[in-house]
C-alpha cells in the first residue's frame, strides 16, 4: 500500500480529510506549495499529476527555475559524539564519511523493503456452527494457493 503518487519527478501525499469528506495532497519535498483534492483515489492521481503539469508551466511563463524533490544532497544534525562515533567507524572500514552514511541509509532503506508482500484475507461462515477460514497470497504462481481450515 502506498500514499503517495510519483509523476515527472515529483513526489505527492494523499491523504484523507475527514471534515471536509475529500482526498487531499501536495507536492512532497519542495518548498513551493502546491495542494490539489479530489473524491476518489482515481481523481486524486489525476489531480496530482494536473498539479504537476500547471506547476512546470507555471515556472515556465515566470521564466523561474521550478523546484526539484531530492536532489542528492540534504544536511543531518548528529550531534558531536555520533558525529565522531561515525568517522571512527567510516575511517576503520577505509572509507569517508559521506561513503559511510550513504551506505547506512541505503541499508535502513532497505530493511524497510518488504521481501515479498503476502495479503491474507479471512472470512468466516457459519453454517451449522461451522467456521471456515481462507487465506490467500500473492507469492508466486507456483508457490500460490488456497487454503481452507475447518
């Protein structure tokens, strides 16, 4: 499950507002704001995406340069101790700093990557005080299967 839609480069939200019964978003990581809405997951990506188009012209006819997500390069605040901690550990592998850092987050990155994303759906019938439970995956074809439990 993702909440958030990529187009062009751009990253945006999606969110629901409960108040004001619509979807919502903006353009993620940038430090224009640009918020679009819309009723349905569907209108959302569209809206999005319609957001990004008008955006990018805008910028165009302003001859301004259009902000860009992510570029490569941000600034983290460690403190001094993890700061040294840090190079120590960078300096004993061989490596710089940066080198060390890129590798943690990719690795943290990484940890947050499912393997392989499994749904289970359960329903339950009674009939005659009898309870059945499936399950369902989405493992490979060779690997997928249905199972009933009474």
């Amino acid at each position: 499950m993702t909440n958030h839609f990529e187009y062009k480069g751009y990253l945006g939200s999606a969110e629901v507002d409960i108040e004001g019964g619509i979807l919502a978003g903006k353009l993620l990581f940038i430090r224009d704001v640009i918020a679009y809405s819309a009723t349905t997951p569907a209108k959302l990506e569209k809206a999005f995406r319609e957001a990004v188009d008008e955006y990018l012209r805008t910028c165009e006819e302003l001859r301004d340069e259009p902000d860009t997500p992510c570029k490569g390069s941000f600034n983290v605040r460690v403190g001094p101790e993890l700061h040294r901690d840090a190079a120590l550990a960078a300096r004993a592998k061989g490596m710089g700093l940066n080198e060390f850092v890129c590798q943690a987050l990719a690795a943290a990155v990484q940890d947050r990557r499912p393997e392989r994303v499994e749904h289970v759906h359960q329903v339950f019938v009674h009939a005659g005080g009898q309870t059945e439970t499936f399950v369902t995956s989405t493992q490979p074809a060779e690997l997928r299967a249905t199972h009933a439990t009474h």
